[in-house]
C-alpha cells in the first residue's frame, strides 16, 4: 500500500502512544520486522515551532527510523502550517493531524477539540497545511463523540477532498474512552465514505488473527496497531507473516524476550541518559514482563532502577528466581506456561473461534485528547 507516493513494506502502522512510542521503541520495534511505517507521540505544534526542548525530543529520529509521520497537534492554521514546515525539513515522510472530536456542545463546554466541529474551518486549516508542504498529510480520528454523533464518516470525506492522503480511526467513540470493544462496522462506513485513499483501522489489535479480522470485516487498507506492540512487539513480523503466508509464528520464547527488552532498555539509557532512561524504563519493563509467566519480584524491583547495573542485577536475580519454574531448556514447567495471547473484538459476529475476548490494559498516559 502507499501513502502519498510512499511505498510501505508492509500494511502495518504502530500507532501514536504519548509517552511511549519514542525512538528508541519505534527503532526497537523496526528491527523486529514487519513495521510499514510509525507515527510520534503527539507534539503541540505551537511548542514545535517554539523549538521547545520536550517537543524536539518527541521528533527526534534516525536514519533506520523510516518511514516516519510525525503527529500534530494544535487549531491554529498558521501554527499549524508553521509546525508541517518543519517537520518536512527534518526530514519526516509525513505529517499526521491528531483530531477530537466533532461535536458543538462538546467545544461550547471546553471538552472537544474545535478543530472538528467545523468542518468548513478545518477543511480551511488542512488546506493550508497541505499547500505548505511536498510531504502527505495524514489525519487520525475517533468514529465520533458518542453513538449518536458518529461523524467520522463525513469528516473523512471532507478531508479527502481536501487532499488528505490517509485516514487512521480508532473505532471507539471519544465519549467511550477505552471502554467497549472496537466497533468495526464504525470503521467499515469510514471506508465506505471515501473515495479513494486509504483508511486504516485501529483498535484492540493484539495478535496477527485480530489483524486480520479487522482488515476483513472492515474492508480498511492497513491496521495501525498500538496497545498490542506493548504486548508483543514482535506482532508487526508475526502479522506480515500472517498475512503473508498464513503460517502463525509461534511466539518467542523467554530468552528472545529479555534480548529485545534489554536492547530496548539500552536505547532509553543512550536516548534519554542513564539516570532518566532507567527511570523511563520502569514503565515499560513490566509489559514485557506480562509474557514472562511468574515475574511478581521482577515486576516489583523493576520500578526501583536507577541505572544500568540496577537494569541487569534485577533482571540476573529474576533470572535465577524464574527458573524454580523451567525445565533444563529455560522454558516454562507445562503447568507455569502461558495460554496464548488473546484477543479483543468488538464485533459480536464472526468472532473465531477460540479467541478469547479479555479487554487490553491501558497504560498511564493523558489519554484524554484522543
Ligand atoms: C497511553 C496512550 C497514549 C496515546 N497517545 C496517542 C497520541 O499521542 N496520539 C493519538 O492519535 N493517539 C494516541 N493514543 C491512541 C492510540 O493511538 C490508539 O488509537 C488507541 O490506543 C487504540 O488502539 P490500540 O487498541 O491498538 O491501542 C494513545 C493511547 C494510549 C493508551
């Protein structure tokens, strides 16, 4: 699939997460295999072109971080424009519009993002963004406020004949939050609502089976995953496989698991410094930890580390902990091991079978703007 005139190795997308998809997760997360392309956290377009020192961090990349949308956030065309500018100069491949949501009653109290209730103002402010660069834009959407304002659709529309090149939607309303499920014939009318560009769907992806689920029962062109490449970093090159070939991966065992966190551990130390790295990281470790079976004492020490040494001595003395729980080979005793990874759908039809519908967690973070 493209966006603009980018060819994407694959139709997967990691989804924007504050505080979490950094550099060093987006590059940990590349060299995995199976990413088409990543988007930033959210960066306050006005702060950008501030230059101010937290925004900057937020759009810093490298070369083996492509393609990379970076994720806007402000009303203020000019700001806005401004900001799009710059982030072509860096040399990003897109710019990706964060949207509220739609509705006046929501703006008149302050809760919702003005932006989207006018869809002639809007329209007006993506133009402008548009006109200013060479690169796509991109917009990020909700279905809507609630159920009985699902304007998504309509906005989607609107922007396509502005010249957006891509709509990402998370099929949850805004007044939903996280709860519920995913609803996918939401995101089906998105897709019906375009002409042409590509719509990709999101939402409770956390295994190759749900991306596939979400790409047939919606019709949409790629599947943006967020919360899932906490659980599994290794679902983007499970799901390309999937798509690929139709052969399920098995999931990696333990070793591969602590590899790839300490990899990703040592890319927060080097991007963020030792001392706040460490600290960062105490946030991240325990999603790891949920597929390494009994980990309470890791789980516990792990929001404690300071520093690298702290990093390894807690991992060694969890290593040696866990293995009252392995056979010779390292891996879980049967009755330790770990079920499967599950599922969550909205959609009550078609579910597969044996797919367990849990709800995902949601890490800490200000999650109300999205
Ligand atoms: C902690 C957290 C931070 C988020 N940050 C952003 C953000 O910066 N920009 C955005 O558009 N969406 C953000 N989202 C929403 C996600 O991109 C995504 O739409 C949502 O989590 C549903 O997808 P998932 O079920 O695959 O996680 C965030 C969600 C969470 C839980």
């Amino acid at each position: 699939m493209r966006i603009g005139a980018h060819e994407l190795s694959t139709n997967l997308f990691l989804s924007p997460l504050a505080g979490y998809t950094n550099l060093p997760f987006r590059v940990t997360l590349r060299e995995l295999g199976g990413l088409g392309w990543a988007t930033t956290d959210l960066v306050n377009a006005r702060s950008l072109i501030e230059r101010n020192r937290n925004a900057l961090k937020m759009v810093e990349s490298s070369p083996e971080d492509r393609p990379l949308a970076i994720q806007l956030f402000g009303s203020v065309p000019e700001e806005m424009r401004d900001a799009a500018l710059m982030c072509e100069e860096m040399g990003a491949q897109s710019v990706d519009i964060n949207m509220g949501c739609p509705v006046k009653k929501v703006v008149k109290i302050g809760g919702g993002s003005a932006m989207m209730t006018e869809l002639d103002k809007t329209a007006a402010l993506v133009r402008g963004m548009i006109k200013a660069v060479k690169i796509p834009v991109t917009a990020k959407m909700r279905l809507g406020w609630d159920d009985d304002n699902l304007t998504a659709p309509d906005l989607a529309r609107v922007l396509e004949d502005t010249g957006v090149a891509a709509i990402f939607v998370h099929g949850r309303t805004r007044a939903q939050g996280f709860s519920g499920r995913v609803n996918l014939a939401g995101i089906r009318s998105v897709v019906k609502a375009v002409k042409s560009i590509p719509v990709i769907g999101n939402g409770d992806v956390t295994t190759p089976v749900a991306a596939k689920h979400m790409l047939e029962e919606t019709g949409c062109a790629g599947v943006s995953i967020g919360r899932g490449a906490f659980y599994d970093p290794w679902i983007f090159r499970r799901t390309a496989q999937y798509f690929e070939s139709g052969e399920l991966l098995a999931e990696p065992p333990f070793t591969e698991r602590v590899r790839v966190m300490r990899r990703h551990f040592e890319r927060y130390c080097e991007f963020y410094g030792e001392d706040h790295g460490a600290r960062l990281f105490r946030k991240v470790a325990p999603w790891y930890a949920k597929r390494f079976g009994p980990a309470k004492p890791f789980k516990q020490r792990i929001i404690t580390i300071r520093s690298r040494t702290d990093f390894e001595t807690v991992l060694a003395e969890y290593i040696e902990w866990r293995s009252q729980y392995c056979d010779e080979e390292g891996e879980l005793l049967p009755r330790f091991a770990l079920g499967p990874m599950t599922a969550s759908f909205m959609s009550d039809e078609a579910e597969p079978a044996g797919l367990n519908r849990s709800a995902i967690p949601v890490p800490k973070g200000p999650v109300d703007v999205w």
